[in-house]
C-alpha cells in the first residue's frame, strides 16, 4: 500500500511528552504534505464506567479524551494551519488501538513518557509495544524536556545500518532529502576477544578484517542512495548501542531497523540497539520494521 497520502497517527494523552510529539507530527506532516491524525486511547470507561463519574460529580473518561484531543489539535493547527487534521477517542487499549492504526498510517509518533508514578511505566511500556509490533514505522520523540518540539537545529539524519537495513535506509533518505541535511550513516563493529592474537606478524589482522567487512556491509546498504544527496559513511568500532547514542547528540533524528519475522507474533520483536535507542537516544527514534 503507498503511503502517500495515509496520515501521520499521534497517540495523545494530555502529557507534556504527548504535546512535544503532536509539535514534532504538525512539523513532519507539513514536510510531507500528509494529514495528521490525533488519537487518545484508553479503557477507562470500560472499567469504571460512565454511570460512576456522573454519579461522583466528576467528567466521563470520554469527556476528558475528547478534551486531550481538541487541546491537542489547537496545538497542532497553530504549528502548521495548512495540514489538515482530525481527531478521534477509541475505547480500547492502547498499544492495540495505536497497532491498528499504524495499518493505515504513513508513521505513528508518540511521546516518551506519561502522567507521574506509575503512568509513566505504562506509557513506556506502550511505546516499546507499538514499536515493537506496528506494521509502519513508529517515531519516539525524545530530546528536549521544555514543553517545546524545536525544528531541526543539527541539521543532520542520523542512520544505524543493521543487517537488514534496506527499509530503514529508504526511509532516512527521504527524512534526509525532505529536510535538504546530510544523511549519516553509521555501522559498528567488533572484533571478539578470541581472535585477537599477540603474534607480531599477525597483530592487528583480526581487527582489520572486522573493519573492513563493516565498510563493506556499509557500502552495501548504501549502494542506491541519491547521487544529489551529502552521505557521510562511518564504520566505528564497538557496541552499535554506543556508537548510536553517542551520535545523536549532533543528529536531529536517529533511524534504526527492527526485524519483523512473523507477522502478528506475539513476542517482543525489538532487538537490544533499538530497544536502548528509544530509552537513551538525545534525539527523537524512528524504528522502521524490517521483514525478513
């Protein structure tokens, strides 16, 4: 299915994360001219019910959803008055509802964390979910801690090459292309303790070989990208975990890969570089399934 014209699906829920990652959606839906889609998710008045709050004197669950999401799209329309956009409140889980929604969506962002305590474990817990098992890419917006979303100030895409990288590398081209920024890709290596050797002839082979067969694994990856685009190749030695977090300080978005080999399996498909990314990355994460 093209992408095209799906809209980017935010998952809203009054936070102060929330609204960064509805700032950072109106921004990116304007460069790619999609509409946005706002959605709150939540059980609340399945287990509490509606009868409950009126007979309390206090709002329904869905009163209070609708009002996240109208706050949220007056938000949104003063980031960027041209994108068109919509709003809905599902009564479902979240992690189910946001999964849904990625079948008909161009990405779907979400913020970092939610409300305090507890909250803040679920939303996380949600985030790694959706991330985990959304058939579109999933954008985590991470970074700044002041209520704000900034426009790109680096001015630089940041690409881990895993792999299987081929949808993850589409996918930092156009972010790259869309923002006239270099792209940079990054590929780690390492070589095991067991290889090295302390014979003189041969010291420094082994870590030779790793290299290169990084730069090739890059070279690879790489080999159909955009003759007009400004392409930075690294291969670095150590942890790709490291290599990634330690980038992103200088990127304004890190790309990464998550493999997808069943579809609607039900086990935690997010390996352990995207996994750390999305907790530690000082920019926001976009991981992009990979079938294999």
């Amino acid at each position: 299915m093209s992408t095209v014209n799906l809209p980017l699906v935010v998952g809203v829920d009054g936070s102060e994360p929330s609204l960064r990652a509805v700032d950072w959606a109106a921004d990116e839906a304007a460069l790619r001219g999609v509409p946005l889609r706002l959605v709150n998710a939540s059980l609340w008045e399945r287990y509490e019910g509606a009868a409950l709050a009126h007979d309390l004197g206090k709002p329904s669950g869905r009163g209070m959803a609708v009002d996240i999401v109208k706050t949220a799209a007056r938000r949104a329309r003063r980031r960027a008055a041209d994108v068109k956009i919509s709003t809905d409140v599902l009564p479902e889980e979240p992690e189910y509802a946001l999964v849904c929604e990625g079948r008909n969506a161009s990405a779907l962002v979400l913020g970092t964390r939610g409300r305090g305590g507890i909250a803040n474990l679920l939303l996380g817990s949600v985030s790694l979910t959706v991330a985990a098992h959304a058939s579109c890419p999933v954008i985590v917006v991470r970074g700044n801690h002041d209520n704000q979303a900034r426009a790109g100030l680096r001015g630089r895409i940041l690409l881990g090459v895993g792999d299987a990288s081929t949808a993850a590398v589409d996918f930092a081209y156009e972010e790259a292309k869309r923002r006239g920024v270099p792209l940079d890709a990054v590929r780690a290596w390492r070589c095991p303790a067991h290889e090295t050797t302390d014979h003189p002839l041969l010291a420094g082979e082994p870590t030779r070989l790793h290299e290169e067969q990084a730069a090739k694994v890059l070279e690879a990856a790489l080999k159909d990208a955009p003759a007009d685009m400004e392409l930075h190749r690294r291969t670095i030695e150590g942890p790709a975990r490291t290599a990634l977090l330690a980038a992103s300080q200088q990127a304004d978005l890190l790309v990464v890969g998550a493999r997808r080999r069943e579809p609607g399996h039900l086990r935690l498909q997010l390996g352990r570089v995207a996994h750390t990314v999305l907790h530690h990355s000082a920019c926001p994460v976009a991981v992009v399934p990979e079938r294999v």
